[in-house]
C-alpha cells in the first residue's frame, strides 16, 4: 500500500500563503497556482491582518520591508496571535520561510538578512506585549484598512461608523442559500445538527453554518440545491418575485453583469423565467457556465451565457439571441467592494479614491445605457455590495434627477454588514434600488432594438 504524501512544513505554506498575499495586495490579475485548504486559511488570516503588519512595522523597523516579506510578517502575528503553533514553533517557522522567499526571488546572498529582520521583529513584538496590544488600535489595524478608506466610510455615517467598520473587520461565516423548492429550512438544519455543526437562519433561504466546512461535506451542495450566498445578496430574489407575480407570466431577464453568477443561479432556482447572463469578462463566464452545471438541474428557468459589453453598442447588435425586450434588467453594478471586506479583506488596500471616482462613473454609464435597454413597464434592480453613499443612495438619487421616466419601486435600500448569526441577522454590505420605467407618449427614441415584450414578434429594426 502506498504511504500517503507527507504534509509540506510549515515554512512552505507560510511562504506559498505570503506569496499568494502579495499578489493579491498588488493588484495582480494573473493566473495563480490552486493553494490547499491549509494555504488557504494562512492567507485569509493574513490579509485580515495586513493592517496591524503596517503599523507594527512602522513601529519597530527603520526600512518597510518588499511586500512579500510584509505579508509573510502578516502571515506570522496572525498565527502567534491565534494560537496557531507555540511562539517558538511559529517564530522558527516564520524565518525559514523567510530564507525559502528569498531563495525563490534568486536573493541568495540576501537570505540571511531576510530572514534576520523576520525573526528580529517577531521577537520584538513578543517581548514587549503592552506595546503590541496598542499595535491593535491604530485605526488601520483595528478595521484593516487605508486612512482615505476609513475616513471615508466615517464621512458617510458619522458615529455608525465604528460599527460598520468592526463588522467589517470580522470574519464571516459561511452563508448558503437554499433552493425552497427542494430543501426545508428545518430539515436542513437537523441535517447539519446530524453531522455536528449547527445552523441559524439569517433570511428567508439564508443559513449560516458552523463551523465552516469544504462546500462538498454540505448538504445538499453537490445536487444543486444549496449555494453558498450572503443573505444580503439573495434579497433580488423577492424583488424579482414581486415581477414575477405581477405580470402572471415568465420572465425575459437579462443580468448585465453576471459572472460569477450568485444572483443569476438565485433567481433561475427560484422562479420561472428565460434568463440572458452576460459580463465583459470571458473568463468569468466560462467559469460561471461550470458552476451552471451543479445547480441547472434545481432550476426552473434557462439561461444563456453572453460574454459581451453592455456598454458597447455593436455588441447588442451583434449577438442575436438577445429577445425584442426584458420585463427586468438586473445590474450587479461593479462597485468597490466596500461591503463584503469581511470575506474579502483585501479589497480595501486594492482600491483608492481615483478608483472610487472611476467606478462610480461606470455604475452610472450602466445606469444610462442598460434604461435605454428597457421598455416602458419594465424594471431596472441596481445592487451594490458598497457601503459607501457614492454607490448606493447619491447614484441613485442622481439617476432619478436626470432621468424623469423613471420611477422608484420598493426595494431593501441600505443594507448594514451584521454579525449575529446566532440571532439571525448576519450579512454583507448592499445596497439595491428598483426602478420601473413609465409609459409615455410619443415615439420611443432611446431603447434602441428593443422593445415592449407585448409589442408582438419580430424584430424592430
């Protein structure tokens, strides 16, 4: 019988986990090698603590260190701080990694100097707990993000601030959605009682559960009935019903900016419907046409995937598959991510006020461009998983100021990140908007080729 592989050293993962930290960090886009479970909780805890790695190394060293060595130095007070090896272990660790960072950035002659500064400041830090704990309160470190990030979100809510800040910066469970027309709420929480975790419903469908598990161990998960999805998310699923249930009829959906699918697979799960999925990246949606293959066989509408530009308008001519009209455009605006750091802790450090600016005027090219898209009768969801006001109240009280047809249906708003699972309420940072747009008289000269889905076949040309 073959022995089973031998598990990499600790000092292997904390490198692999400072690495794939820095590449995240800088922005990088590339392709990266598939990490371990192992690799992959080094990495969350460490980025979730990229902040405290900052101040504490403006504290104790004369030089910042390259990114990488910061992320490993990240990596490292992450596991002393929670226990994760005894000091020692966690410090010798740490320094062997350094040597095999350098090592791998052909930094030979420099290995040694590495990872001397490495240990020199963990040993510093331990030494003298006091001032380390006070690391811990330097803004940064506390919510893990950038002064301008901070301050900002302070500008938008005043005292409330501090308590989206802290619910951002802790870490957040493992939220599924489940598929009503397939699995009780109380079953599938006994199921999970069964296998020793515990379950509490944070929304209609929404149940978090812990502790966390690899998807494939969850109920349900392989058979498409359950997906894992932040409660805030799945509120386009009730407004998507309203629609549905008014008009008596299935909807012709198109999901702008689709990839990587939660909300798309949420509604096609949860009514009747013809569904267009579309997003700029081609990637993205080859990887969301995979994840469509789990849970299709749950569902009750069709989808096609589209990767295309909404905001170019060759592309609408080009692809003839798109209907005449939808009765719902639904955009999942690109956003800053401001609301869900507590998942992804990076996002903060990757994002400044010119990209704020920049992405803000994108959400309102959307905006503009996917309303001139729609009928008369039919309805525009916005979503935003922001906190910030930019993207979510002032976009959408600019958008109505300018545009005199639409009109603002009932939605969820504002949506605060929570973090009481045990007390059903616990969700990410959104915000949604729902417009109708309203008939009008006169020729119709903005929605291009589209038109009323009751105006009868054919194309208009």
């Amino acid at each position: 019988m073959a022995r089973p592989a031998a598990s990499p050293p600790l000092s292997a993962n904390f490198a692999a986990a400072a690495q794939a930290i820095a590449h995240r960090m800088s922005g990088g886009q590339g392709s990266v090698a598939a990490l371990s479970p192992s690799v992959t909780d080094l990495v969350y805890r460490g980025s979730r603590y990229w902040g405290l790695a900052q101040a504490r190394c403006s504290r104790l060293a004369k030089q910042a260190p390259d990114l990488t060595i910061l992320a490993l130095l990240a990596v490292s007070w992450a596991a002393l701080d929670q226990n994760l090896r005894e000091p020692h272990v966690v410090v010798d660790e740490a320094v062997a990694a350094a040597k095999r960072l350098a090592q791998a950035a052909g930094r030979l002659t420099a290995a040694q100097k590495i990872s001397g500064f490495v240990n020199a400041l963990l040993r510093a830090s331990l030494s003298d707990p006091a001032a380390s704990a006070k690391d811990h309160q330097t803004p940064t470190a506390r919510w893990n993000a950038p002064a301008w990030w901070i301050d900002r979100i302070a500008s938008d809510y005043g005292e409330g601030s501090i308590a989206i800040l802290d619910a951002l910066a802790t870490r957040a469970p493992l939220t599924v959605r489940l598929s009503e027309y397939h699995l009780s709420l109380q079953g599938f929480i006994e199921q999970l009682r069964e296998k020793g975790l515990n379950g509490y419903q944070v929304g209609r469908r929404a149940v978090v559960i812990e502790p966390a598990v690899p998807v494939k161990k969850i109920p349900g998960f392989s058979e498409g009935w359950v997906s894992v999805q932040d409660s805030a998310a799945q509120h386009v699923i009730d407004l998507a019903q309203d629609l549905y249930q008014r008009i008596g009829r299935p909807l012709k959906i198109l999901d702008a900016c689709a990839a990587p699918g939660g909300k798309t697979f949420a509604l096609a799960q949860s009514l009747r419907a013809k569904i267009w999925a579309t997003d700029v990246s081609a990637s993205r949606m080859k990887r969301m046409q995979a994840d469509w293959a789990r849970v299709a066989p749950a569902a009750q509408s069709s989808v096609t995937f589209l990767p295309m530009d909404v905001l170019d308008d060759h592309a609408w001519e080009s692809h003839l598959t798109l209907p005449d009209a939808f009765d719902l455009i639904l955009l999942d605006a690109p956003c800053t991510g401001s609301g869900i750091t507590r998942r992804r802790p990076e996002i903060a450090w990757r994002r400044d006020q010119a990209s704020l600016e920049a992405v803000v005027d994108t959400q309102r090219r959307l905006l503009d461009t996917l309303w001139r898209k729609l009928p008369p009768g039919g309805e525009l969801i916005f979503v935003t998983c922001s906190v910030l006001l930019a993207e979510g109240e002032a976009q959408e009280s600019a958008f109505l100021s300018r545009t005199p047809d639409a009109r603002r249906r009932p939605s969820p708003g504002r949506i605060l990140p929570a973090t009481n699972a045990e007390f059903g309420n616990d969700q990410d940072g959104f915000f949604y908007a729902r417009f109708e747009k309203q008939k009008h008289d006169g020729p119709d000269t903005g929605n291009g080729r589209h038109r009323p889905a009751d105006s009868g076949p054919g194309r208009a040309r």
